[in-house]
C-alpha cells in the first residue's frame, strides 16, 4: 500500500481494465509497520499503544506511542500528497482519528481508575477501536489519490467509526454498499469492520482478509484477488535462490490450508472458507509483476499429473511428549485433557505424534506459554514424564501427492544431507507430507527437499500454469 504508484499503474490503471474501471472493489490493509505501531508487533510482540495503555504502568507511555504514531502518519500523507492543500486534508482526516481515540482512551483510563470499573472489560473495544485506525488512514488516502488522478473513486469505511448501530458483519457491508454504483464508482474499502461481536475477538489480525472475503461473496463476484509483494512460489526464493524458485500457477484451497496451519497465508483460512463454499476463485498476483497472471485458487483444482507443488516450513516450533505408562488404553482422554490446556493457554497446535502411551504435539508458541502449559499437564499427571525440545518442521505440499516411493526419496534427500528426522507425517489424503527436523538443519531442509522434488522438473515460468 504504501508505494501508491505501484498500485495506481499496475493494480487500477492495468492495461485490460483501462477500458473499465469499474465493477471492482478494492479492500485495503494499513500501511506497513502501522498495526504493529497501533497494537503490537506481530513477530516480537514489542507493544504499540494498545499493548502500552493495556498494561497501564505508565501514563506517558502510551501518550508518547500515539504521538510518535502520529508523527510517522504524517510522514507518510508528506511522501503520498504533493499539494498544501491535499496534504493538508489528509492530515486532518487522520488527525480527527486519532484525536477522538485519545480522548476515548484517557476518559476510559480515569473512569476504570475509580474502582466500579475494569479496564480490563474494554480492552477488546479498545484493540478494535485502535486496529480500525491504521486501514481508516489508508483507504481515505487511497482514494483521495486516485480521485486526483482521474478515477472516480469513494471511500468506504466499514469501521463504524463514532456509530451508535451494531450489526452483523453482512450487514454492515450491506449497508454500506447500498449507496455505491460499482458501474461508475471505484470504492476503496477499509479492511477493518466494526461487527456486534467484534472481528478481532474471532481472527485477530486476519480481519481484513474476512472482509475481503465477505465482500466478494455478497457482491457475487467473479474472482477475488489478492495483491501482494512477491508470488505464491515453490519455496522461499531467499532459502532456495530467486532461480530455482518456480511460481505457482493453479492449486486449490486445500493447499492453502495446508500453507496457513505452517504460519504461511496465503489467505486466512476462515476468509477461504466463503469464497470456497461460494466456488469463488482466489488469485494470488504479484503487484510489481502485473503482466503475471499469478497463482489461481479454486475448489475444485487437482493438478494433472501428481507432484510436489510447494515445500514451505516453519522454525521456532515446540515439541511438546507427554510420556504415562497409564495411557495405553485411555489415548482419547490424555488427548482431550492436553488439548483443553494447549487451547487454554492459546497456543497454536501445527501437527501432534501420538502412539500407545506418548502424545506429542508441535506448538508453534513462546518459551513462556510451553512453561505454562507444561505446568499444567504436570499438575494433572503427576505421574507422567514430559519432555520439550524447540524443532522445526518442513513440508512438501501438493493438490495431488500420490507418486509411489515420494516419500523414500524425499527421506533420502534428507539423509544424504545428514540431517536427522525427528518425525514425520503423511494422511491419507496425500496433499502433504511434513518431516520435524532439527531447528539448525530448517534451511538445509528446505533446499534439499526442493532440489529433490521441484527443481529436477522443468516447470518453465509456473508449476501447473493457469
């Protein structure tokens, strides 16, 4: 979002819908860095204003966060609007934004401080209050850009901002597009919506994906897309070199989940989920290469010939054994009760090993949290050893795996590269195999099995080009 002329000549203005503009609807994220600024940083968890007047300890904290928020608000309406006066009204759109929030978050702050009241209550109202800021900010300019430029575009602001109405997500959408000709109108969405029951409480940051998704299904659209800064390739191009990664040209959302239980989305699953169930097609397109027709999702894709699509992973994973003599016998009650506490302690569970008196299960969580949750399964059973070890785990993924001796080889590579495989799992359904491997040996990982299942096909431009 924040190289608008990327957007402008390359989204908007792309040949092909020079000669209509219209019948699109664009759905917005924030700036880069800005959610983080306004409520925590997702990989470090380093606190921006939410996680600052959350924790309360310091008044000035989170008034210094908002100011430097502010600040750095400014600078990017400085870099986007080349005219006093444009700027000048970008600023103040902002300024009314965050103005009306800071005097919400003081005015909370000193009515919790008489005792009668928790903040702790309005937290969430809070976090989404906040979270609603930062797409506000990009829409408006968005559109007010393009507005300059020539194209009749209208800013829409599904944030309920100072609105007395709780609806339904639908709802709210409905509402909103009641008022907008998508023949001669180009509307410029916030990612963010208010909802009665709050999108945040339900899928964190993955909000403006169930926006995006909501709206494509309730518009009836044809396809759905979704612009990024680099394509839906066979591996990380960092990990394997930009000329051994392949794009992909056709899956289907299948591997998309398989992608995002790895912390690697392409859309978030509950957002697939409408589009899914609605045979609405997903493209992945690469917004610095226009001309790419990019990776198309749909429901309904297996690939011709079987094959390995995608090897992609995830570092920093937990294993968690539970070790009891006791469970043979009683696996489903173990499994429950570890599974209430991980689900207690929010940790997310990428893939588990169970045999007749050990579950493992591989969390993708902080040291703090395992600590936790390790506590509490020692505390119901006594008696059990448990053990953890960090580990990462590596996956080939694929709309169609059913080769014959895909797996031998695929250890093979492995072994030839002496890396150890702690464990390993493959369904039935043969859209995955996944190899739990030493945190150390991840990127060795990668290529190996990329080099063995990807590389030696000669793909051309894309694996199973649309």
């Amino acid at each position: 979002m924040s190289d608008y002329k990327a957007v402008r000549d390359n989204i908007v203005l792309k040949p092909g819908f020079s000669q209509n503009l219209y019948q699109r609807v664009f759905v917005v994220s924030a700036y880069s860095g800005i959610t983080n600024d306004l409520l925590e940083h997702k990989k470090s968890g380093q606190p921006g204003v939410y996680g600052l007047f959350a924790s309360s300890e310091n008044d000035d904290d989170w008034y210094d966060a908002m100011a430097r928020l502010q600040s750095k608000l400014h600078s990017i309406n400085q870099a986007l609007f080349v005219g006093d006066e444009d700027l000048e009204r970008a600023n103040r759109f902002i300024d009314t934004r965050l103005e009306a929030a800071h005097q919400c978050l003081t005015d909370l702050q000193g009515v919790c401080r008489h005792g009668h009241f928790s903040l702790s209550e309005h937290l969430d109202t809070v976090r989404e209050m906040l979270a609603s800021i930062g797409e506000a900010h990009s829409a408006w300019n968005t559109a007010a850009l393009l507005q300059r430029d020539g194209v009749n575009a209208c800013f829409v602001d599904l944030s309920g901002w100072q609105t007395e109405a709780h609806m339904s997500l639908d709802e709210r959408i409905l509402q909103a597009f009641d008022a907008v000709d998508l023949s001669a109108e180009l509307p410029i969405v916030t990612g963010y919506a208010h909802t009665n029951s709050g999108l945040m409480a339900s899928f964190n940051r993955g909000y403006s994906e169930i926006t995006f998704s909501r709206i494509a299904v309730l518009t009836g659209a044809r396809e759905a897309i979704i612009h990024k800064e680099f394509h839906l390739s066979s591996a990380d191009p960092h990990l394997v070199g930009e000329s051994n990664a392949v794009p992909i040209g056709r899956t289907n959302y299948d591997v998309a989940d398989q992608l995002a239980n790895l912390g690697m989305e392409a859309i978030h699953p509950k957002a697939a989920k409408g589009l899914r169930q609605n045979a609405i097609p997903l493209r992945i397109k690469n917004t610095f290469e226009p001309e790419h027709a990019g990776t198309v999702i749909a429901q309904d894709y297996v690939s011709e010939t079987p094959r390995v699509e995608i090897i992609a992973g995830s570092k920093g994973i937990h294993a968690l054994e539970l070790f009891d003599q006791d469970m043979m016998g009683q696996i489903d009650l173990y499994d429950r009760e570890f599974l209430e506490i991980v689900r207690r302690f929010k940790a997310e569970i990428v893939a588990k090993d169970v045999n007749a008196n050990t579950i493992t299960h591989y969390l993708a969580t902080n040291l703090k949290t395992i600590k936790r949750i390790r506590g509490a399964l020692q505390d119901r059973y006594p008696d059990a050893e448990l053990d953890q070890r960090k580990a990462a785990i590596v996956s080939a993924i694929g709309s169609d795996m059913r080769v014959a001796g895909m797996l031998s080889k695929a250890v093979s590579a492995l072994a030839a590269q002496n890396i150890n495989v702690l464990a390993m799992h493959q369904s039935m359904r043969q859209v995955d195999m996944q190899f739990v491997v030493n945190e150390e040996d991840y990127e060795l990982a990668v290529k190996s099995l990329h080099a063995c299942l990807v590389e030696v096909h000669d793909h051309g431009k894309a694996i199973c080009a649309a």
